[in-house]
C-alpha cells in the first residue's frame, strides 16, 4: 500500500474531509487529492508531520512502518544502496532521529540528492556501526571478556 492511500484510508477512517485536512494543511484539496493518489510523492517534512497529526498517526505508521512490522527481521535489514528516490525517501522518513535533527528540506531535493543523501545516510551508520564494533571488542578483551 502506498502513503498515498494510508492517507486516503485513514483519513476515511477517521471520518475527516480532504477539504478539512487541506484547510488545517494550508493547501488546496486538490493538493491533498494528489498526497492520496501518489501524484505528490514528495510531501515536504511540516506538511507530512502536520498531516500525521492530523491523522493521529506516527510518521513510521504512514510510511507503513507499524510497530509490527518494526519488529520483523526484514525492517532491520539494510539495502547495500539506494537506486531510486522512493526507496530512499521511504528510508529517510523511516529514520525518526534524522528527522529531529532536520537540516535538509525532501521537497526542494531533486530525485538525484535524495538518493546520494540516503547513501551517505548509510555509509555513515555502517561506519558508525563499525566503529562502535571495534572498540566493544577490544574493550572486551582487555577486559578479558571473549
């Protein structure tokens, strides 16, 4: 399923008229007819996080990243890199940490830096990772740990 209809059905759930969500948006209803159709991939980060609040939803819940699927095997895995901006903004949003950090705008990023920007995303948490790894293990052995 896509953002596009998460938002749809949550908004149905929820009772709520685009022409509602688009008043409290700032954006036309037309606007948030192309959010729910994926004519709009890029919803730009106030306006997707003003609409998951409108939603009663988290970002990782629209993006379909239910506390669920967090768990599995599956979300914890890693792409080696990032082809094509869906992936990589669906990773972006996914980062919750990131997204507190702020410092870069999705809407006004072309489909090329989305993607470079996700790659460097994970080359920084593979070294991160790897360095944390190194210096676990040489704490343990000095410590005599194995």
């Amino acid at each position: 399923m896509s953002i596009g209809e998460r938002i749809k059905q949550r908004r149905k759930e929820k009772k709520i008229s685009v022409d509602y969500i688009a008043k409290k948006l700032g954006v036309s209803s037309s606007t948030v007819y192309r959010y729910e159709d994926s004519s709009i991939e890029k919803i730009p980060i106030r306006v997707f996080d003003k609409l998951c609040e409108i939603l009663e939803v988290t970002p990782a819940e629209l993006m379909g990243n239910s506390a669920e699927t967090c768990r599995t095997a599956e979300s914890n895995i890693l792409p080696e890199k990032f082809n094509n901006p869906q992936d990589a903004m669906e990773f972006i949003l996914r980062t919750p940490t990131l997204a507190a950090y702020g410092g870069y705008d999705p809407s006004s990023m072309t489909d090329e830096m989305i993607v470079e920007f996700a790659n460097e995303l994970l080359r920084q948490f593979r070294y991160v990772s790897l360095s944390f790894k190194e210096r676990y293990n040489q704490k343990n052995e000095e410590e005599g740990h194995y």
